[in-house]
C-alpha cells in the first residue's frame, strides 16, 4: 500500500502550470515539522522537513485558488519516484508526493472567500455511505472505537 498523509504549512504558493496536452498541474512545498526534542536542537538545526508536492487537474486547479503560502493543509496522496538525466548528462533522482487530497487545516484567514474544507475528485458514480454515528451527545465507551 502506498498512502501518505502529511499535515504542515505551504512554504511556497503552488506553482500551476498547463501541459502540452491540456493537463493542469500544480508543484508546491509542504514544510512538515519534525517530532524533536527540543532541548536536543542547535541552533540553525533544522525541524522541519520539506516536502515537494504534485496536483494534477481539479486538485491542481484548487490549489491555484485557494491555496498560498504559510497556509496550513493536510495532504492525502501517494509517493511517487523517478528519474531523469541532466542537461549535464548525469543522472538524477525524484521523490514526490502526489496529492490526491488537500484540505485546509487552519482557520481561513481574514477576509478570503473561496470554498471551506477542501477538494478530493469525485468518483463518477458515488457509492451510498452509511450514516457516520454522531457523537454530539452520546457518551462513548471502549467498545465504541473500532481499533
């Protein structure tokens, strides 16, 4: 299985480009922090990774929308690697992660409109759910929580 969840803030604005072939996609950088012990850190160590990001089609186009930098997001994807040969002949080696999911993970800031939650493609013909229990004023035991 090949999953990735990642919740951090957007170090760059996504960067949304058009394909030869008509496709968007949008690249961006995810700063993850790291779980560290603070009293272990030098100064100018760093604790946070960061992580490159691709979007493709609905997902890419929201990103261009209502996505920039400093925003807090969490990223639902899969990792993706490759390889490709440099103007310079050498060999050189990708890791990305491809965003299947984004969903805002912070309040919106002042004043931007736009869409609240996030964006996931829709299935073309959408499965029936059952009802998710609701837990408003219910008291829940051990026995309730699957794992």
């Amino acid at each position: 299985m090949n999953k990735v969840i990642l919740m951090g803030r957007l170090a760059r604005d996504p960067e949304v480009r058009t394909t030869q072939s008509g496709r968007q996609v949008a690249r961006m950088t995810i700063a993850v922090d790291r779980r560290v012990n603070r009293a272990n850190i030098q100064p100018g160590q760093q604790t946070a990774d960061f992580i490159s990001l691709v979007a493709w089609e609905r997902t890419a186009e929201f990103a261009g929308h209502y996505l920039a930098k400093g925003r807090q997001i969490l990223v639902e994807g899969r990792i993706q690697t490759g390889s490709y040969e440099a103007q310079d002949g050498t060999k050189r080696y990708t890791t990305d992660v491809i965003a299947e999911r984004i969903e805002f993970a912070d309040s919106r800031p002042q004043g931007e409109g736009g869409m609240d939650g996030g964006y996931a493609p829709r299935a073309a013909a959408p499965a029936a759910q059952p009802s998710a229990p609701s837990f408003d004023n219910a008291s829940v035991t051990d026995d309730d929580i699957p794992f």
